[in-house]
C-alpha cells in the first residue's frame, strides 16, 4: 500500500474516488515541482469535464491537511506538489527559478533564528531557497 492510501484509508478516513486517485497520481507523475493550482484545476477538469472549482480546491486542501500535499504560495498563485518526505514531514526546500525543479533540504534553520530571538515563542516557520539548479546553470553559460 502506498502512502497515500494509507494517508486515504487510515488516517484521514478520507473516500477513495476516481477522482482523488486521478488527483494524486497526476501530482505523483509531477513530483518535482510545483504546479499552479489553476493548471491541475484545468488537468482536472478536462479529464473529469462535470468536476467543479470548489471540489477540486477542496481535494487539495484536504490532501494538504492529510499531508499528503505541499502547497506554497508564489505571488498571489498558490501551488501544490506532491509530498516529497512522507517520513520528514517537517522539511525545506530549495526551488529553481528557472525550471521549476524541486530540491528537499536536509536541515531545519529553527535553531538558529530561536538563538536570535531569547524570550520568544516561535509557532511555525516555512523555509525556501531560490536560485538555479545546477542544470539551469550550465544551461545558462552554455
């Protein structure tokens, strides 16, 4: 059983359809980068013609919640992935600006702003890096 199903069945008690399963695998073929929420709800709905906005939102915003799905913002276009660390929820990333391309950070800088701030309470915290990826870069001298 792939995390996912488990996240579908046991955790969330979250209905398996066609179309979550259409959903997810079409965020798991694409997972390693983000994709306007505007582009999967346009995949969605040519694929599921009868499907609305709002399910489709909802879909992801309850996947979000389940952890099955990583959302960011860029601008004002919010963006989804698929989850890339199902055993490491808690994770960063370093995103391409040029290609898009996805790369999981290893370490959390929590500590590091805690120490600059004695006395304070930190409720969460989000975390990307952005710049070119190596390919992106050769590219560009190329």
């Amino acid at each position: 059983m792939n995390p996912s199903t488990r996240f579908f069945k046991k955790k969330n008690h979250l209905k398996v359809t066609k179309q979550r399963k259409a959903l997810l695998t079409y965020l798991l073929d694409h997972q390693d980068q983000y994709h306007d929420v505007t582009l999967v709800d346009e995949y969605m709905r040519q694929e599921f013609p009868g499907m609305s906005h709002n399910t489709i939102y909802r879909n992801i915003r309850e996947f979000e919640e389940a952890g099955m799905v990583e959302q960011q913002m860029n601008g004002d276009q919010a963006r989804v992935k698929y989850q890339c660390d199902f055993a490491h929820m808690h994770h960063h990333h370093f995103i391409c600006q040029n290609c898009g391309r996805v790369t999981e950070l290893e370490e959390c800088p929590l500590d590091v702003f805690q120490e600059q701030l004695p006395g304070y309470q930190i409720d969460g915290h989000r975390v990307e890096l952005y710049g070119l990826c190596p390919d992106c870069q050769k590219a560009a001298t190329a």
